[in-house]
C-alpha cells in the first residue's frame, strides 16, 4: 500500500510518454498500411480474427489458457514458485509464492501467442527453408497480434479487474499496459516489416516530444514559484 501513491505519480510522469508512444506508434501502423502489398496478409489475418470474434468465436479458453501461462512464465522469470494453474473456459487462476506488478500485468503485454509462432518460424526456419510461407506466417501474426489486442481490451474494459488493483492501482496499470502494449506493437510491425518500420526514429520523437512537455510543466512551475514570491 505504502508503494501506491509513488505508483500514482510515476504513472503521471509518463504519461506524455505514453502520448507520443501512441502517437508514434499509430504513424507507424499507418506507414504499414501505405505499404498494402507487402503487409497484405498481416491484415487479412487482422480482419480475419476479428471476423470470427465478433461473429462466430469470441476464443475465451485459449485466452484464458495464455493468459494464465503469462503469469506461471512472469513468475517463474522472477523467480517465483508455482503451486498451483487453473483454467476454465471463462476464468482460471495462478498460485504462487510471491507476486509483483511485472508478473501480475504480463498477460495484458506480452502476446504470449505471437512470440510462441515466431519462435517456432524462427527456429524452424534454421533447417527448412520457409521463405515460401513467409505469407503464411504474416497472416498468422496478424491473427495472433489482434487476438492479444482484441481479448486484452476485452478483459480490461468488460470486467472489473482484481490485477490491476493488485499491482498498483488503475491508474498505475492502465498506463503501463497501455504504454507496453504500444512499444509491443511497434516492436511485432517492425520484425514483420523492417523495411517500413523506422524505430530509432520513433524513439527520437518520442523523447523529444516528452522533454519538450515536461520543459513547459517546469517552466510553467518555477514561474508561477517565482511570482507567487514576489
């Protein structure tokens, strides 16, 4: 409890980093599209998801399933042991010995789905040579990508959430996932597209815009410091 207004305040102080991210990343995605013959089969995979979500299958045991291997690997990187993994068609649980925000946050930002089917086409593709499914692969992260994005706004915004209250408050979370999340899309549009996708030129606008908003918020403090001392 102790940690939760500090939380509080760093959850502030980045959210004009958050902002930029968003905005950075959103010019990214676009540049993706403008590039429609190449990324073609990443959007169809996209579309096709959430064709079938809405329509058809909304996919909750698997997300279930994912989201609870996050938090058993979350917990097990950090050094946490498991006692217990449940999962049901709608809800499931992980017991552990110990807890902290990463483990508790991990399902809402890491596509556990994604980084499985580009380790198996990464290390696959050592002995076979896969380039001639590299279309394949595409659609199968674009369906994979939105099904991490569209079952996480899901979760999040359809349901009240014991894990964000957990790791430090709604406020706190909802930044981290949303910045995560972000970085996490740029990162997968970047792999699938390195051509397209400019990183180290995001990354410049994202710091320069953040320097520039927190100059005004201290420049605009120290003024109205300096005058209310006159």
């Amino acid at each position: 409890m102790l940690w939760r207004p500090v939380k509080f305040l760093f959850a502030l102080v980045l959210l004009p980093t958050a902002f930029f991210t968003l905005v950075e990343t959103g010019k990214i995605f676009c540049s993706v599209l403008g590039h429609i013959g190449a990324a073609v089969s990443f959007i169809l995979g996209i579309l096709i998801y959430c064709g079938i979500h809405y329509g058809y299958y909304n996919f909750s045991r698997p997300y279930v399933f994912g989201h609870e291997m996050t938090h058993a690997l979350a917990a097990l990187v950090c050094g946490y042991r498991i006692k217990d993994v449940s999962v049901g068609q709608d809800s499931g649980y992980v017991k552990m010995d110990n807890c902290n925000a990463f483990v508790v946050l991990a399902p809402y930002f890491v596509p556990l789905y994604v980084i499985s089917a580009a380790l198996i086409y990464a290390i696959t593709d050592l002995f076979v040579d896969l380039t001639p499914y590299r279309q394949v692969f595409l659609f199968v992260i674009g369906f994979l990508t939105a099904f991490h994005f569209v079952q996480t706004f899901k979760t999040l915004f359809e349901a009240d959430q014991p894990d964000l209250k957990i790791a430090g408050g709604k406020v706190f979370s909802g930044v981290m996932i949303t910045l995560a999340n972000l970085v996490v899309l740029a990162v997968v549009l970047k792999a699938m597209f390195p051509e397209v996708v400019l990183l180290t030129e995001a990354g410049k606008n994202i710091l320069a815009g953040t320097v520039n908003v927190w100059r005004i918020i201290v420049n605009y403090i120290i003024e109205k410091t300096v005058n209310s001392g006159k």
